[in-house]
C-alpha cells in the first residue's frame, strides 16, 4: 500500500510543486486546505486528527514574513502555533518532515558554509528565522521530527514580484533591466531537486535531527542575472543599486551527502532555462505594472 501523507501548505510555492510531482504518484498525498483545518486553531486541528492516521507528515505550512506579504501581524505566534499543534498529535503519524530555513543561523550575520552543528550558536533576531531557531529546539526532542534547512529556492509558482530568479525571468520578457540591490552568494536549490531528497526522507530513518537542503556550490545573484540574460537572448540592462558583496546566504551540505550518497543537483543554466520556458509559456498570468517597481 502506498504510504499516507500529510501535506501542509498544499497550495504554497513548494506544496504545489510537491503535488505536480513524482511523490504525488508515488504516495497517496492529502493535502488540506485552510477551510478544511486551520492549523492556527486548536480545536480544527484535534477534530482533523479524530479519524485520521498517516504515515508522514510533511509540513511546509507557513504564514510568511516577507515584504510581499499580505499580512504581517501575529507573525511568531501563528508559526510556532501551527507547528505546536501537528506536534501535539504526534502519535497520529509515524514521522514529521518539517521544511525549515537557513534564516535559523540568523541573517543579521555572514552566513557563510553554514554547518549544522552551529544551528544554535546563534539566536535569529528577525522573526522567521527565531520561529525556526525555536522549532528546531523542539524537534530535538521529538523522536521521529525532521528538520530540512532550506536557504534559497525557485521554480514554478514561487511569488515572482520579489523572489530574484523568477523575477528576473519575468522582467526580460517584459524588456525590463533586472534590478538588485546587491550581489551576494547564495546556496539556491531548484524546487525538482527537492523531490527525490523529500523521496529518502520519507524513505528513510536518518541520523541527525537537521539538515542543509543545498547544493554543492553557492552561486552569486549576478551571475544568476546573467545567465538570465544570456538565456533571454536579449539585451538587457543589469541594474546594481550598491557595490561589493552583501552578506553570504550559504550552506554546507556535507551531513546530507553522506546519508543520501550522491546527489545530481541541475546546473542553474539549465534550471533557469526551464523556468524561462515555463513564465513565457504563461506570460498570460503576470502583470508588467507590477513589475514596475522593486518591493
């Protein structure tokens, strides 16, 4: 039989391309909408659980911090309560997977081939990623939790206003210059990458309570801009608002490989590419205007 899981955050950027996924084939995946469990409220989520057994939970739910973000009130109260209410039914499910973040090492500092084993030398001053620092001290103590630290990540359905690649992407279709306002090194994942190591871990008993989900090697954003450009065929302008370096977004993967064995992560050329066929595929979904001006 296939295994059961549970999928938070279903219609979300990486719970999308979850369900568009092989793990969609190969696991009978159920993912709730919020009308049907709202995970902040505590008596939803017990009356969810009443019936209901599943082999893995794979909780990427979250109420986003970002400058695109609709709402920003009760930002670290509604994080820690959604997860504090899957994990009070832990006995409902054999395993958690939760999708964390590099912002647990604090982005107020260079984040530099960050290493597992200093997940807590540092205490996150912005809220996101003390939600994760706070987390994680809890699934250390929760036999069968998982936590995947993801820096960056782009693919399909990611928020192309703000999110650099895709909207770099999206602004050369429109003959806009790409904009940044500073080159920084950055371990970006491509989202199908994702699905074979969310594959070992439902898999899979691992070693460790934490994980970097990243590639081998760190790219820059200029670089990325470039090969966007490159890929464009267009001659675009590259627009970059400060000089130097700000401060690296990096992980080292060294704790992954070695459960995992080799991993084949797609060269960024080739991922932008299939992400520039996907947005002029659907250039019908976006809107210049808001392309316009940087948020």
């Amino acid at each position: 039989m296939k295994k059961k899981i549970l999928l938070t955050g279903g219609n979300g950027f990486i719970g999308k391309n979850i369900q568009e996924s092989f793990l969609n084939i190969k696991y009978d995946i159920f993912a709730p909408r919020s009308f049907e469990v709202n995970l902040i409220d505590t008596e939803s989520v017990d009356n969810f659980f009443k019936d209901k057994y599943f082999d893995i939970v794979l909780h990427c739910a979250t109420k986003p911090g970002h400058r695109n973000a609709k709402d920003l009130t009760d930002l670290f109260y509604s994080n820690i309560r959604m997860f504090e209410n899957l994990a009070r039914h832990k006995n409902k499910y054999a395993k958690c997977i939760n999708i964390g973040s590099g912002a647990i090492y604090d982005v107020s500092k260079n984040i530099s081939d960050a290493k597992e084993d200093d997940i807590f030398a540092n205490m996150p001053k912005d809220n996101h990623g003390f939600c994760k620092y706070i987390i994680a001290k809890r699934i250390k103590n929760l036999e069968g939790f998982t936590d995947l630290n993801i820096f960056g990540i782009f693919g399909k359905y990611e928020d192309w206003q703000i999110r650099f690649i895709s909207n770099a992407v999206c602004k050369t279709l429109f003959n806009l210059p790409i904009t940044l306002r500073q080159n920084r090194k950055f371990s970006y994942l491509y989202i199908d990458d994702l699905m074979p190591i969310l594959d070992f871990f439902i898999e899979n008993d691992v070693k460790y309570k934490s994980y970097n989900i990243v590639p081998d090697k760190p790219v820059d954003l200029l670089q990325i801009a470039e090969t966007v450009k490159k890929i464009s065929g267009k001659n675009i302008e590259i627009k970059v608002a400060n000089n130097g370096y700000g401060l690296d977004y990096t992980g080292c993967n060294n704790r992954l490989l070695k459960e995992l064995g080799a991993v084949k992560f797609t060269d960024m050329q080739e991922a932008v590419l299939k992400l520039y066929k996907y947005y002029k595929q659907n250039i019908n979904l976006l809107d210049k205007n808001l392309l316009l001006t940087d948020k």
